[in-house]
C-alpha cells in the first residue's frame, strides 16, 4: 500500500499497518495519540518519511516500525 500526500485529523493512528508492505510519505497528522504511524512485521522493508506530526503531547512520535524497515527518515513531530 501507498499512503501518500493526505491530511489526518483526530484519529488513535494515522495509519496502523500489519504484515503489509507499505510506502508511507508526505502526509500531515494532527490530534491522534501516542503514535501517528505504526507499522508491524512488515512483508519487505517499510519506506516511511517526510511525514508531520502534530501534538501537544510531548511523548507523542511520528513513527514506530517494528520489522524490516528500509528509508525511515525526515519525520517531524512539531509541538501544538
């Protein structure tokens, strides 16, 4: 799967992927909580970048890739 390019607003995550293969860039996130984008036991290595996060909470993260992960860079969580 490709998630590219989109606005999410007010979800737990953004995007919670398992056992999948999946590109993730360019999107904006704002009012989840905990973790904007999880990937689990991802089928080939998960590509997950240039992706923004916003939060008040200060233990809140972009990105959590548990598996084989290839480009995981250029994330940014920025505070509300």
């Amino acid at each position: 799967a490709t998630i590219s390019d989109n606005s999410f607003d007010g979800y737990r995550a953004a995007v919670s992927a398992s056992k999948a293969t999946v590109v993730i860039t360019g999107n904006t996130i704002t009012r989840f909580q905990g973790t904007g984008i999880i990937v689990k036991d991802s089928q080939q290595p998960a590509h997950v970048y240039g992706n923004t996060a916003t939060s008040a909470d200060a233990r809140a993260r972009v990105v959590d890739v548990q598996g084989p992960s290839g480009v995981v860079e250029e994330n940014v969580w920025e505070q509300k």
